[in-house]
C-alpha cells in the first residue's frame, strides 16, 4: 500500500498535469488515510505526531517568504509546464515536465535552506490537526504580507521603483513606513490567512477556494477595522441614508444634484452660471445647461443622458430650430421678388434714354462746328482756278520782262563788238581733232551764224544770238547732261560776254584819254551818264517793290509800268551763212561801223536778264513749270486740273515751302481762297462720317500729315481743330453713353435682363452673395430700385428666401414639420455678408436677430461637437458615455455589486438564522433593491431633465451634499480590504495550503518528496 507521502507525491502530479478527477480521487484517500492511518506488520511505532502550532506558523511565515522570493521562476516553470501539456495533449507524446525544485524556485530554496537546518524546510513541518492547519494559514498570510512590502521597500531604495509604479505597488502590497505599520499590516495578514484556512476546513470540496477567499476577505477586513471602529461607524452610518437616499423624492433630489455636480469640471463655476440669468438668444428657443454653462463636464453627461432619452432631447433640438426658422423668416414675410426684376428694367431704360440725349446734343454740336468750316471746292474746280491765277501772273510778268529787252536797244542802233565770239568760235572748230564727231543741229547752225557776224554787229544780233546759247545750253544739259557740245557752247556764250565788257572799257578808255587833253567835261562821260542812270534806275525798282508790298502781290509780278531803262540807239544784222572772215554789215552806212555798247546798255540788258530769270525761278520752276506744261499752245495740259492742287498743297515737309512758293508767283486773292477751300475738301473726304461729324481720330491723323502745310494757314487749322475737337466730344458723350449701358449690362442689373418669374429673381439675387465684390453688387441694385417701396421689399423677401432655401435642409427637425438649419453655413453667411444684408435695407436690429441666430446655433453646437471625438464614432462614444458613470467605481465595489443585493441579504439571513433566514433575508433585500433601483431611475429622470432646463439644475446643485463625505467610507474600506486582499488570494488558489492535501512535513514513512 502506498505511503502518505507517495499519495502526495501523485496527487502533485495529476494536479501538474490538469488531471482534476484523478486528483479528487487521490485527495479523498490522503484524507481517509489520515482519519484511519493503516498499520503494517512491520509497524510498531506509534501515529505521527503533531510538530505544533508554533512550528506549524514558523513554517506557514517560511513558505510565504519562500512563496514570494521564487514566484517569477514559479511563473516561468508552470508557463512551461503547461506550454508542455498541451504539446502532449494535442500530439499524443510524454514530454516530460519540469520539476517543483527548479532552481531559485520556492521548493528549491526549501529544500536548500533545509539542507542547513531541518526546520527551515516547511515540508519537515507536520500539520495534523485542524489547529495546527489553521496556525499554517496564519503563517502564511504573515508570510504572504511582509514579503511583497519588503519587496517593495527593497526596489524602492535600490531605485527600481518609483513615481506612479512604486505608488501603486505600495497600494497593493503595503508599506514598510515604519515598524507600528509593518506589524500591523502583518496581523491584518496573519489573520486574513487563518481565517481563509478555516473557512476551506469546514467547506465543501467543490467550495473550498471560494469559501477561503471569502473567509480570509472577512477576517482580514474585521481585523483591519479593529483599529478603526468609530471611523467604520461613521462612515457606515453615512453609507446606510446613502442606500436608502433613492427611495425619497428629496434623497433622488439630493443624488442628482451630486452628480451634477460631479459631473463638472468647475462646480462652483457652474453655479455662478446658472445663478445668472440665461436669456434666449432667439425667441423660444431654449439652451440646455451644458449649451448654456459650456461645462465639458456636464457636456460628457449630457452626451449620456441623450443617448439614454433620446426623444426629449430631440424634441428640445426641434423646438430650438423652429424657433430659429421662424426668427429668420420673420424678418420679412411679404414682398414680391419680381418687383425687383421691373424696377431694374426700369432703371436700364431710364439710363439709355438719358445717355442717348445727351449724344444727341453733343452730335448737333459737332455736326454745326463740321458746317462752320466750309463746304471745301472740288480739285477739279480748285485747279482751274489756281492755274488760270498762275497764267496770268506769267503773262504779266512776261509782258514786264518784254519790256525791258525792248529798252535795252529800243532803236536798233545799237552797235556791239563780235571779235572774241568769232575768234573763240574759230578756235572751237579748229581745235577739234579730225576724228570727233562734227557739231550738228542746232550747234552747228549757231557756229554757222556767229560766222556770219562781223566785228562789229547789231546789238539785237548779238542778243538774239546770247539768248540762242542760252536756250541751246539748257536743252542740251538737260538732255544729254554736261557733254562737249555743252562744253564748247559754254566757251560761245563767255566769248559773247567778253566782247561786251570789251566794248564798255573801251568807251571808258577812250573818255578818260578826252578828259584829260580837256576836250570833254566829266560830267558829259560814259562814267556820269551810267553813275545817273543807275540811280535812277534802283529808285525806280525800290518805288516798283514798295508798291508791291502796300497792295501788290508780294515776291511776284503785278501791274505796272514799263521800266525806265535808257537805251542807245544803233542796230544791225549778219546774214547767215557759212563761218568765214568778218564782213561790213550792209545796213550800215558810212565810215566802218563802231561799237557804241556801253555800261548803260549793259544795265539795261542786266535788268532785262535779270527779269527773264525772275520769271523762270517763279513760273517756270521745277513745281510750278510742270503745271502750265503742254505740247502745244491749243492742247490741253500735261497736269489735269484736279491734280493741280495736289502739287501745291502736299502732305510733309515740304507743304509750306510748296504754298510759299506758289503764293510769291500768284498772291493771296482768289487762288489762295481756292487753295483753303481745297484743303477743307480733303479733310471732309478723309474724316467725314455720315452723320455730318468729322472723326476726331481721322481729323488728328490728317493734321499730323498736312502740319507743313497748314502753317501756312493758321486759322483754318484752328477751324480744323475746334470742330475735331466738338467731334471729339461728341465721341467721348458716345462713348460714355456706351459705356454706361455695357456697365449696365455687365453689372448686377443686367443680370436681370430676361428674368421675371420670383423664384428666378431670387435665385439671381442670392448669387450676389457668392461673388467676391458682394457689397459692390448689392449696391448697385439697392440703388436701381431706391424708391420703389414694392422693389425693396421683393429684394428683402427675395434675400431671406435664399436663405432658408439655401439653410434650411429637407431633413425634419424631430416631427416639427420644419427643415433643419444647416448651421455651419448659416454662420458663415451671416458673418460674411453683414455689410452686404445691411446695404440691401436689413436695419441694425434686424442684422443682429440674425447674428443671435447664428450665435445660438453656435451655442446648440455645443451638444452636437465639444464633447465628440474629431473622426470617432458616434455610437462607441455614446455607448461608452453611458456605461462612464461605472467607471469611478472600485474592483471591490463592482465585486460587491455582482453578487447582487438578495445574496448579501441571504448572508446576513444565515448568519442570523441559518437557512430559513438566508431565504428571508434574500426576499427582503431584493424588494429594497428594487425599489432602490426604481428610484434611481427616477434620479436619472431628474438629471435628464436638469440637463434640459438650466434653472432645475440650478435647484438640484444647491441639495447636493459635499464630495468629502461621499468619498470617507469608500477611502476606509478599499484601504482596509486592500491589505488583507493579497495574502486571501495566495492561502486560498495554492492547492498545497489547503487542508485537503497532505501535509509536506509527514514523516510517517520518513519519505520526502
């Protein structure tokens, strides 16, 4: 038969190994062996004997040491272990486990210890009877106490501990302060564990863990209070009216007010809020606390009571929004939005018709200053007039000049040497080489008629032949340029000049020679009569230009007089014919012909020169010439007449020297006239427009290309100007007229072009308030329709219908029948288009209704986001809201609280009367708890409703009672059950500590395990 000490050995095994049915098996015989120890033959000593109380607690105190210095390897071992059970449980195999003496575990150092001295092995320690069993729990519960604290002090000094950790395994496992509370936690757990043994002796078997943990819960707890009865007793009396508080209307009054005011986050605060007055923002719409405090703590507990009667607080959120619509609808309740569409067409036909009068004006003006400048002449007919007035001032001038070559020889005796012609001729013709081309033409008719001239000829011969080189030479360098037959006519025409200067030094010469001999007075010489007659001749040619700058034309040839050249008589001819020696002019009669050409005939042949060459600068110039050009005297002219005008008013540079030029040959009478009036032509043709105004713009451009020109005509250019300028003007009235309609038309009030039906009005209208320049806008069209009372109250009615179309959703608030403010974007509208609804007619009070709108939505926000989680769900927040008034409690109230108020009536039932008042007692606490129950429903009836209405919150804090009497008793008892918890907990889940196992110290077989 197996020892003991074997049973015990298998008992731990089938326990190891999880084997429950073996191990009550083997712990009902361990339990009959001890009652009816067998005997063998061989046996003759007597029963085990009982080591004693004292050894029994020495050995419990060891093992709670023992228990405490290995756990961690105790953990690790038994994790292992059972890592390897289920290893061989799922695989079928039979790892073996680790043993109970692992090294540095609880058995090892045990067995270490008692390796040194028997008794301080626990297992050497025999606990026999109940006594001494109960004296092993002592042990260990003392054990189990001092060793944590001791623990604990010891990482606390070495720094391993410290802050929040060390504060909470203080709290668990005791202090080591001082002596006096070493010792008294110590008692607290011997007691604890005593008690947790005896329970587990007179338990049932399937009851005995329970049963031990209650046990030691009690005993701890009564021993724990020894030393603090009368502070028990208060807080028990206080925890008694507590309990029933429930069951009063004044007590629920009291608890909700407590926990309001827990709730808080600033009671006192809260108070001074609520005792104020709170007003409506809006008109019937009523805050709650929390919207009304902003407390976050009575936001959490609003949260929660919303969660819990979600109709109520629905139906407050619905009577604040009606409230809200009704305050914004009522700010304008009639109106016709279409009156603003009217108005505004109104106002646009009002702005053309006044913008089209003043074009008009502006147009009629412009239109006179067009007339004042002229109808303007034709070219057609300006150019015959300029060049008839061209012809006949050179015909005059021409008849003038005749007149002066007749005066130069006005008897034809007029007599003039011809050597230095015919010599110079005849050194042209012989010096030619043999192998250039002959003169031919005319060139060689003029050498032919010099060699027809004697030494002497008639002056009219020798003018006809000067004026023969002259036009020879013109034609021939105008032709062929300045070739050698120019070359050779020019040595003609200088020879012709030397024999005229010869002739006049001769005649000086030879009156000298008189003079001196005495035979001729000085003033009968050549000298005198030419000294007089040149001065008579330039005070005739200063009186002749002093009357044309009084009334002539100036530069030019008027009417006048032939002028007063004196002449010398004498004439005679040469017959053409071959160039040969000088003969005697036939005409001439008498001795051998003298020259009688003298310095007054040279004067008057100058003054006749000298007037062909004024008539062919001023009529016969490049400008002018061209103009009287045709090829015969009947034919009609090279230049038709609309293109003479053009020739003498140009555009550029030249314009004014071009006029000058033609004023000196013709005057400023009626050509001139002709010459402005042809200007005026062309700038009607370049800048006339139909409605009979000149473009300005076209007037500039063609001033700026005529500027030349036109200074010479100063006073038409400023007629020019002025009525560019009234065209100008009637361009800018134009432009301004255009200006103002497109402005129109692009604004606000062409926005209603079109529009008539009200919803269409209001939808144009309540796009104002999306654009940028919303002031700006709104502006204009108060202003359109300023004074039309009808206008302005569709433009209110148009504006609040935008916003409760726009604000006001389709989702019904609670069962109102009245859309939900959307109220982010109300507030938003309202605080960005204040100016803009003030500029559309809203007054200073009708603004700020809106404005409190808008804040007592801000305000409602409060219950919907202050207390919720940015991205959180709403549900998990709720949810965890409600169950939060449960979190405060302590793991021993919530113990407590699970067993239920009829179990803690059935203990107190047993204790008193056994089983008959354990059913008693149950029945009588669970009507109290029922009815406590019903009345803390009616507590939360009270907050909900506090929460609701800000004045009953305000009554229900002023009967709370004070949070330090509440927390008292709860302070005691978790201090209390706290140090008797940890040593309950170890003597009553060890197997091997319960009475049920054999006891490790037996000796009877004198084996060990």
């Amino acid at each position: 038969m197996a020892t003991l000490d074997q049973l015990g050995t298998a008992l731990r095994n089938a326990h190891n190994a999880g084997d429950e049915q073996a191990a009550r098996r083997l712990a009902t015989e361990i339990k009959r062996m001890r009652v009816s120890p067998p005997r063998s033959a061989s046996e003759n000593e007597s029963s085990p004997q009982s080591s004693g109380m004292a050894m029994n607690v020495t050995a419990g105190i060891n093992e709670g040491l023992y228990g405490t210095l290995g756990a961690p390897v105790d953990a690790v071992r038994g994790a292992i272990n059972l890592g390897i059970q289920g290893v061989n449980a799922a695989t079928g195999t039979e790892i073996g486990q680790l043993p109970d003496d692992s090294f540095m575990g609880s058995r090892w150092i045990g067995e270490t210890l008692g390796s040194v001295s028997p008794a301080l092995d626990p297992q050497n320690t025999i606990a026999a009877t109940e006594g001494d069993r109960i004296a092993r729990g002592v042990g260990q519960g003392v054990g189990y106490t001092v060793a944590p604290a001791g623990a604990v002090g010891a990482l606390s000094r070495g720094g391993q501990l410290s802050g929040k950790a060390l504060d909470t395994a203080t709290k668990l496992a005791g202090g080591t302060g001082s002596v006096g509370s070493v010792a008294a936690n110590a008692g607290v757990g011997g007691v604890a564990g005593g008690s947790s043994m005896a329970a587990m002796e007179n338990a049932p078997e399937e009851w005995k863990p329970v049963a031990g943990l209650a046990g030691g819960l009690v005993g701890g707890g009564i021993a724990a209070m020894a030393g603090t009865v009368p502070g028990i007793a208060r807080e028990g009396s206080r925890a008694a009216r507590n309990f029933a508080l429930p069951m009063s209307a004044g007590g629920r009054e009291q608890i909700a007010g407590g926990r309001i005011r827990n709730a808080a986050r600033d009671p006192e605060a809260l108070r001074e809020m609520l005792d104020q007055d709170i007003p409506d923002l809006v008109p019937g719409s009523k805050p709650t606390t929390f919207q009304a405090t902003g407390d976050m703590g009575i936001g959490e507990l609003e949260r929660g009571a919303a969660t819990k009667y979600p109709g109520r607080f629905g139906e407050r959120r619905a009577t604040q929004n009606a409230a809200r619509v009704d305050a914004v609808t009522g700010v304008q309740k009639v109106g016709a939005p279409e009156q603003v569409a009217g108005a505004v067409r109104a106002r646009l036909a009002q702005i053309d018709e006044a913008t089209q009068s003043m074009l008009d004006e502006a147009t009629e003006a412009a239109r006179t200053r067009t007339n004042a400048i002229g109808q303007g002449r034709s070219p057609e007919d300006a150019g015959d007039v300029l060049r008839g007035s061209l012809e006949a001032a050179r015909a005059q001038a021409k008849a003038s000049e005749s007149t002066l070559w007749q005066a130069v020889d006005p008897d034809g005796t007029l007599m003039a040497p011809a050597s230095k012609l015919r010599a110079q001729a005849l050194k042209v013709l012989e010096s030619m080489p043999s192998t250039e081309r002959r003169p031919s033409g005319e060139e060689a008719d003029i050498f032919s008629a010099i060699g027809n001239l004697g030494e002497v000829a008639p002056f009219s011969d020798i003018a006809a032949m000067r004026s023969r080189l002259s036009d020879a030479l013109k034609i021939e360098r105008r032709t062929n340029g300045e070739t050698r037959t120019y070359r050779r006519l020019s040595m003609l025409r200088g020879a012709l000049e030397d024999d005229l200067s010869a002739a006049i030094s001769t005649k000086v010469a030879q009156e000298a020679d008189a003079v001196a001999a005495g035979q001729m007075e000085i003033s009968e010489t050549l000298f005198a009569n030419l000294q007089k007659q040149q001065e008579v001749w330039f005070a005739d040619r200063q009186a002749t230009a002093r009357s044309a700058d009084g009334g002539g034309i100036p530069g030019g040839y008027g009417a006048g007089g032939q002028a007063s050249v004196p002449g010398v008589r004498g004439a005679g001819r040469q017959a053409r014919g071959e160039f040969r020696a000088a003969s005697r002019d036939p005409r001439l009669a008498g001795s051998e012909p003298q020259p009688n050409f003298d310095e007054a005939a040279r004067e008057r042949l100058t003054a006749a020169t000298t007037a062909t060459r004024e008539r062919a600068g001023t009529f016969d110039n490049r400008q002018l010439g061209p103009l009287r050009r045709r090829p015969a005297q009947n034919a009609p002219y090279d230049v038709p007449a609309s293109a003479v005008p053009g020739r003498v008013f140009v555009p550029g540079a030249r314009g004014f020297e071009t006029i000058q030029t033609y004023r000196n040959a013709v005057g400023d009478d009626e050509a001139f006239t002709a010459l402005r009036d042809f200007a005026t032509d062309r700038l009607r043709q370049a800048a006339l427009r139909d409605d009979g105004t000149l473009d300005p713009a076209k007037v500039t451009a063609w001033r700026r290309v005529h500027a030349d020109a036109l200074r010479a005509f100063p006073d038409l250019d400023a007629q020019f100007a002025d009525a560019a300028t009234a065209s100008d003007a009637m361009a800018t009235v134009a432009r301004q007229r255009k200006t103002a309609l497109d402005e129109a038309q692009r604004s606000v009030l062409g926005k209603f072009v079109g529009v008539d039906h009200p919803d269409d009005v209001t939808s144009t209208i309540g796009r104002i308030f999306g654009a940028q320049d919303t002031v700006k806008r709104m502006a204009q069209l108060r202003s359109a329709i300023q004074g039309d009372a009808d206008a302005e109250a569709g433009l209110r009615k148009a504006i609040v219908d935008h916003i409760t179309t726009r604000f006001v959703g389709n989702t019904e608030a609670g069962t109102s029948g009245v859309g939900t403010v959307k109220s982010d974007g109300f507030q938003t509208f309202v605080k960005q288009n204040r100016s803009a609804l003030r500029t559309a007619g809203f007054s200073d009070d009708e603004l700020t209704l809106m404005g409190r709108v808008a804040e007592d939505l801000q305000r409602a926000n409060r219950s919907v986001a202050s207390v919720k989680n940015p991205g959180g769900s709403n549900t998990a927040q709720d949810l965890m809201q409600v169950q939060k008034e449960d979190s405060g409690k302590t793991v021993l109230a919530k113990v407590i609280a699970s067993m239920g108020a009829p179990g803690a009536g059935a203990g107190a039932g047993f204790a008193v009367g056994g089983g008959f008042g354990a059913a008693a007692g149950a029945v009588g606490a669970g009507v109290i708890a029922e009815m406590r129950r019903q009345g803390l429903e009616k507590v939360d009836d009270l907050i909900a409703d506090a929460l609701l209405n800000p004045g009953r919150a305000r009554v229900l804090l002023s009967k709370a009672g004070t949070p330090k009497q509440e927390e008292g008793l709860m302070n005691v008892l978790a201090r209390l059950y706290r140090q008797s918890a940890v040593p309950t907990v170890a003597v009553s889940t060890d197997p091997l500590r319960r009475s049920d196992l054999p006891r490790t110290g037996d000796r009877r077989t004198g084996a060990r395990p």
